[in-house]
C-alpha cells in the first residue's frame, strides 16, 4: 500500500539585514519514493511566481537534525535547541530558512513509522528511475 504524509511547516526566511520572515512551507513523503523528503513552497514567496519544491534525501535531514549535513545544494543543520538551519542554493541564489526542529522530528518520525530505514523498496524506485531515463529509447 502507497503511503503519502504532508504537514506544514512554518519556515523563517532569514534575510541580508539578519531580519526573519515567516513563509509557508510544507513536507511532503512519499513510500513510492523512500529515501526522499520533499519541502514544497508556494508561488508568492518564489522569484518567479510559481511554487518551488525542493527534493533530498530523507537521510540528509536525519543527520542535519543531529549536526550539520550536506555537501550539494541543500545543507541542514541546527540552530540551537529548538531551530534548524536549512540552507537552499540554486543558480538563483542561495536561501537561508529557520524551522522549528520539533516540527522537523516529528515528520521525520512519521516517515519512519510509514517506511522504518533500511526496509525501503529500492527496486521499485530504480525501476522508475530506469523507466524515466529511458522512456521512448
């Protein structure tokens, strides 16, 4: 059986002048895409307009929750007790967000309770992976 989890979170946008800014976020999980988490943003805080959602792996956020993580275009790490820094670049720029890393745990609690580590159905994502990469070849 798929399993899909969504749950809001509250990011601070932390800005040049060291200013926050609330913007919505939300966390998404998919079982058809286990070691995946995505952060979904919507249009108005998007340079262009449209949403943006950021995928990385399920993993990266685990060990961002416990010390600093990450070596590409997502860095996580935390802030103190109570926040967690992730960090976002593109070819854009780079954002700097706060989340309160309660929230953070229990998602991630959650996607353990729907797929526990280590019993992630890798075959049916390489399968899809192949299927995408290949499709009318």
């Amino acid at each position: 059986m798929d399993i899909a989890l969504e749950q809001p979170a509250r990011a601070r946008l932390i800005t040049g002048e060291e200013r926050e800014l609330p913007v919505p976020a939300k966390l998404r999980y998919a079982s058809t895409d286990p070691l995946a988490v995505c952060l979904d943003f919507p249009g108005e805080v998007s340079l262009d307009g449209q949403g943006a959602t950021w995928i990385f792996a399920r993993s990266l956020l685990e060990a961002g929750l416990r010390g600093p993580a990450g070596d590409g275009d997502v860095h996580i790490w935390p802030c103190g007790p109570e926040r967690t820094v992730v960090e976002l670049h593109s070819p854009y720029g780079m954002a700097l967000l706060q989340f309160d890393t309660s929230a953070l745990n229990r998602f991630l609690l959650r996607t353990y309770a729907a797929v526990p580590a280590g019993e992630e159905d890798l075959g049916a994502v390489v399968e899809r992976g192949l299927t995408a990469l290949f499709d009318g070849v």
